[in-house]
C-alpha cells in the first residue's frame, strides 16, 4: 500500500463518527507527538487491530488535522503521562513531567486523562513508547472517578483482561510489548496507602509489562509535593537510560512557554459569541436527555436553608446547608459526597493582581492557546477576562509549588528577593517552614519575599501554566435520599486557624469560607471574616433579593449502609464526622416507619461542649425513637468541670455491647472523621475490645479486625 493511500485513510479513520467494528490505522505510531498538552475526545490507543478481534469500545472520534498525522509520523520516541486525578494534583502533575521531558530531553509527550481512552488497546502500544501512569488513591482503596473503567479492566475482574489483540506468544502476557513508569499519590493515614498505583503495578507486571525505575509513592499526609520532586529525578534517569538518551545532556534551555496569551482589542470582544466569566464549560446533553453534571460540568443548585450549628459562644462557625437538586436529574445515596465548587477570595484575587501589575486590566479580555498546534485542549474556556481566571479557573489560594518558586527566581525585583526565591525552589527545608507548613497562597508568598507594597511582572501564560485548575472540595452528604429526595445537605465547619510556623498570621479554608459568605446572603448578615464575590457569572448565581446558587455535583461513594436493614450498625463521628451518619439515622428512621425490620442502631458522637458544639442535638430524639435499640452515646472533651472524655473511652465502657453487636449479631462498624489520630485509636480499639470480649490474643484480633475490612463490614469515610 503507498504511502499517499496510508495518509488518505490515516485521516478518514480519524474523523470517523460511527464504527460498529473498528480499524484504528495509526502508522507506527500511537498518538504521536503532543508536546505536553492534553489529549481531547476519547481516543483510540492502537496503531492496528486485527481483524478477528473483539469490537472496540466507541467514544467520541477524534479531529485530527493532515499536519498531525504527518507530524505523528515524523515521532521518533513518545511518552504518554496517563493520569487518574479526583482533585487535580495528579493531572498536574503528569502535565509537569510531561514539560520536562518535552523541554529538558525533546522528547514528544503528552498527557492523557485515562477516562479519555479506550485502554483495552493497551496491548498495541508500540515497544518504543513508553507508559506513565500517575494515580491517585482515595478513600478505601479507591480509584478515582476518572481512572474507575481503567481499573474495572486491568484490577477489578479476576479473570485476565480482554485487551484488543486477543493473539499472543504468550497468553498471559498480553502487556509484553509494554514499558511504564509509575507514581503514585496516597495519604499514610488511610489504610490502603496507595492502594490504586500498587495494585495498578503488580497487575501491569504479572501481564507481562516492564516497570522502568521504581514506583513512586507520594503521601499526602507530609509533602506530596516533597515525595514528587525527590522521586522524578531519579525516574528520568531510569528512564533516559532506556531511551538510550544522556541524562546529563538534559540541562534544559531557555525555558518554552506551553502557552501563549492572546489579549483582544474591543472590536474583536464584539464578535465573540461569548466570553466566560466563571461557567465550568457548556452543558453535556445526551440525545433527547437532560445536561448530565458532574465533575466536569457541575449544576448550580439553590441554597434554600443554611442555619448555624454552633452556640454563638463556641469561638467556631459551623453550617448546616441544604442543596435543592429538584429537577436536575441527579441522584443520590446516604454516605456519598456532594461537591462543592468554590471562587478564590477577593483579597487573593486583589493582591496577585497588584502584586503582577494587572489591576488596571482585570476586566481586560483574553485567550490562551497551546503553543502546539496540535494541541486543542485548555484549563478552562475562552475567552475570558484576567479577573475571571485570577478568581474562578486557577488555584491562587493554595501554597505553591517549590517548583514554581524556583522558576519566578529571574523576575524577582532585586538581587536579594531573587537569592530567597532561588534558596526556596531548591532547599526544601526552607520552602517548607516558609511556604508549605505556613500555607501561604501564592500571593502572600511573594509579598512575604519582595516585601508589602512591592511588584513583580512575570509571565502570565506562566502563571496559568504552573497553578492547578481549582477543584471542587467534596463534604460527606448529611442527608438520605428516601427522607429528603430533593435536596441534599451538607455539614461544614468553617475553617480559620494560625499555623504553628507562623502564629500572627490566620488561614481561611477556600471552601468554607466561600460557603459562609453564602450563607451570609442567605440570612443577611455579614459574619464571614473574608470576602469572596458569590454572585455568579454575570451575577447568574443570585435569584431575588436573598436567592443563591452554589456549583455542585455528587461523587458517589462505596460508604453505605448494610442492605439489609436488620444488622445492627454502630458509627463513630465525632465532629463533622457525624454527617453521614445522620443520612444513616435518617434513612433507619424512614425504613422503620414503613414496617422493614432494623437492626439496632448506636452512634458514638463526640465534640467539645454539649452546650455549644453538639450538632443536631434537637433532632436524634425524633430520629432515634422509631428504631428499635437507636441510642446516641455522647463524648464531650472540654466539659466544664468533667474529664476529657472522647469517642475511644466510650468505646471502652460500652465494650461489651460493641463486641455483641459486631461478633454475635453480624454488624456493621463505621468511622468517619479525622483519619491520623482519631479513626487509628478507633481500629486499635476495636482490637482491644476482641481481646478483653472475645478471648483472642492480640495477633488474632489484630487479623479479626482486618477481616471485617475485607468483607466490607468496617468501613472508613476518612480524611487528613
């Protein structure tokens, strides 16, 4: 077949809508050469499928140009940063590497969400391309949403995968062809610590792939950030060593922006069809269906209900909202999350702008475009304004990376701010005192180098390259759906607190201050400490004079009540970590007045005072009185007059009725809450209380305890 004939089907193939059977026909090569960017659609990963394989799954097809597949064929060696990301940090993370190795090595990269790719076509991944997968663990051993087919293919089924090519030297070696580099992000806390990459790991490697370097293991739980940085470099050198390419020659050059800025003159502002001001992206519609929303298009749901829980003495504020879903097609279960989509406070917003000398033009309208031109996918829509990505599309508030740090080391205003910003992007230790544990935002990390008052210009395609996207920030529901099917409720506790590393200065938490600030228009009153702009896109988001809309969607969770009703349950939630819990009640309660059997009932709550932080303590007496043996067993740590008193000692005095319930009555057993101290001392007391009731030696309630995790019956909402 000529070449001529190769290109015509090359791009034919590749704009293909509707394939029943499929011939993905890529040359020799598999996406060719993106340069770091994202991949868009969902793609096909196979250079040929033969033609008694099995038929492929379908996505959307993907646009490609002639000059792509051209320069996808001029590829010599290619990396593919796969990312299963629930917050963003392993997308950004994978869009890092996926720069270095573009800049420092020329190599051709890209990165890819693994929700964007039919991965059963992994097997046809040429010899020399090589894989990386960046994943991040989340709640018991979880994938993230985004990774949750890739590991319903390779991990989940216990028989061997059905890739594409169904033809192998070996059968149980369908990966042979297959090198991969893996990082994994985890939280120590959690029992199954990085669970997602290990297993994602050891799969690769008994269907026959290669791991290059060793596996890296990120805990969130230190310094992520710290865990990253000191993995990768030895990861390139395993990897150049492979490539065959010389590590040392990488000394990287001037550096090569990812993307470029375009700002717009007023009569091209006048032709766009729309500017964005906020809006996540257009609605997905299905044919002849309502817009579906999740993380990637949230809904906008109004807040009729948002009370304090706290006595006004408490010294804390904690919300309870209500979330309207009416209409929206979206469901949801006791025990999943409700995600919450926040903007960055107007003094955040105000003092970068200051600080990169862009206030007299925050109003000003821009595009980004990749400076690859093969490249189409963005961090957020365009065009946009300044203001609007300052305060709605990238992460400003959070602490930067060390990283980026380094990088504004040329632009600082004197030598000797220059000298801190180059001290800080390479001495971890002083990045950490000074910016991490300090959790200072960007700006005030800045400020605190240059000094109040002073500026520093450096680019901003530079900005919006290194700062992650903002993410939602996810709370467990409050709520069941069979009691309150249209609308979902959340708990928070609006965080403000001094770091140790730096005592004068107070942290506002993102998303609980933005939702205090709506809860403020909710009841006109202004108690919020810092001011975000909650009106919307074009003020979209207020309805009448007090009305207002949140961004949301819901991510559901393995964290569920036993089906059936007639197991006992015992639940551990002190603080917020009673949320999901009071879904529980609700939903027992509601069982119980339609006449199914329940099992009985005990939730171990926990707080400081009973008179100023015990949450919803006027509504357990109605939720408890129709379920039979549903009791509420108090702890209260900083009882005027009383010994600290906290969920584990209660645990330890009602040992007896925990060992009954779980042992003899087959029950379930439940934690949510603080996952370093608190849900430990729990596990570790639950083995204690299989020793003093059960007899068994420690070693056998140790193993007793793992066993209930492994048939489902312990179950951790958990977080660090």
């Amino acid at each position: 077949m000529s070449d001529a004939v190769i290109d015509t089907l090359d791009i034919a193939i590749l704009g293909a809508v509707f394939v029943g059977s499929a011939i993905y026909w890529f040359k020799d090569k598999l996406l060719g050469n993106n340069n770091g960017s994202k991949a868009t659609a969902r793609q096909p990963l196979v250079p040929l499928q033969k033609p008694n394989a099995p038929a492929l799954k379908m996505g959307k097809p993907a646009k490609k140009t002639r000059d792509f597949v051209q320069k996808m064929k001029d590829t010599d060696k290619t990396i593919i940063f796969f990312y299963g990301s629930q917050t963003g940090t392993a997308d950004d993370y994978a869009a890092r590497l996926a720069k270095e190795g573009m800049q420092r090595y020329n190599l051709k990269t890209m990165t890819a969400d693994l929700e964007d790719f039919d991965m059963n076509l992994l097997d046809t991944m040429p010899g020399d391309y090589l894989a990386v997968f960046v994943l991040a663990t989340y709640g018991e051993g979880e994938p993230t949403d985004n990774a949750a087919e890739f590991w319903e293919l390779l991990v989940a089924g216990e028989e061997l995968p059905e890739f594409s090519l169904g033809d192998y030297e070996d059968p149980d070696k369908p990966l042979s062809n297959l090198s991969y580099v893996m990082f994994g992000l985890g939280n120590r806390t959690y029992e199954h610590y990085n669970s997602v990459c290990r297993r994602v790991d050891e799969r690769l490697t008994t269907l026959g792939a290669k791991r290059i370097g060793e596996r890296g293991e990120g805990d969130d739980d230190g310094s992520l950030e710290e865990d990253f940085l000191s993995w990768k470099d030895d990861m390139w050198k395993a990897v150049c060593d492979h490539l065959g390419i010389d590590y040392l020659t990488g000394s990287g050059g001037p550096r090569q922006a990812t993307y470029k800025v375009i700002e717009h003159s007023e009569a091209e502002v006048q032709e766009f069809k729309k500017i964005y001001h906020g809006e996540h992206q257009e609605p997905k519609f299905m044919l002849g269906s309502r817009p579906t929303y999740d993380a990637k298009n949230p809904y906008a749901a109004s807040i009729p209900v948002s009370r304090e829980l706290f006595s006004d003495d408490a010294g804390r504020h904690c919300l309870h909202m209500e979330v309207d879903i009416t209409g929206s097609g979206i469901s949801y279960q006791a025990g999943d999350h409700v995600a919450v989509w926040p903007v960055n406070a107007e003094k955040e917003v105000e003092k970068l702008a200051t600080i990169m000398n862009l206030t007299d033009k925050l109003d000003s309208v821009l595009s980004i475009a990749n400076t690859d031109p093969t490249s189409t996918k963005l961090p957020f829509p365009v065009p946009t304004t300044y203001r609007t990505i300052l305060r709605n599309y990238i992460d400003i508030t959070a602490p930067p990376s060390r990283a980026f740090v380094g990088q504004l080391t040329p632009f600082a205003p004197s030598e000797e701010s220059s000298k801190v910003f180059g001290v800080y992007g390479q001495d971890k230790e002083a990045f950490r005192i000074n910016v991490a544990d300090a959790r200072r935002s960007l700006a005030d990390s800045i400020e605190k180098i240059i000094g109040a008052g002073q500026k520093m210009e450096f680019p901003f395609d530079l900005l919006i390259e290194s700062v992650p996207r903002l993410q939602a920030r996810y709370y467990s529901i409050s709520s069941s759906a069979k009691a309150h099917p249209t609308s979902i409720h959340l708990t928070a506790i609006v965080l403000e607190y001094q770091p140790d590393v730096a005592p004068d200065e107070t942290i506002y938490g993102l998303a609980t201050n933005y939702l205090h600030n709506v809860h403020d228009h909710i009841n006109g009153e202004k108690v919020s400490a810092i001011k975000y702009e909650i009106s919307g896109p074009k003020g979209g988001h207020l309805v009448g004079e007090r009305g207002i809309k949140v961004p949301v969607h819901v991510r559901h969770s393995n964290f569920k009540l036993p089906r059936n009703s007639a197991l006992p349950v015992i639940m551990i939630g002190p603080g917020t970590g009673v949320a999901p819990f009071r879904g529980f009640m609700q939903e027992r309660a509601v069982d119980a007045k339609n006449g199914k059997k329940v099992g009985e009932t005990v939730l171990f709550f926990g707080c400081r005072r009973e008179d100023q932080d015990y949450m919803y303590k006027d509504e357990w007496p109605e939720l408890t009185k129709d379920i039979p043996g549903a009791q509420i067993i108090t702890a209260f740590s900083r009882q005027p007059g009383q010994p600290k008193t906290y969920v584990q000692h209660r645990m330890t005095e009602h040992k007896e009725l925990i060992w009954d319930l779980i042992h003899n009555k087959g029950g379930y057993f439940y934690v949510c809450g603080d996952a370093k101290n608190m849900a430990r001392e729990v596990n570790s007391k639950l083995v204690e209380i299989a020793v003093a009731c059960g007899g068994l030696t420690e070693e056998k309630a140790t193993t007793y305890v793992k066993e209930l995790r492994s048939r489902g019956r312990y179950e951790e909402d958990v977080w660090s």
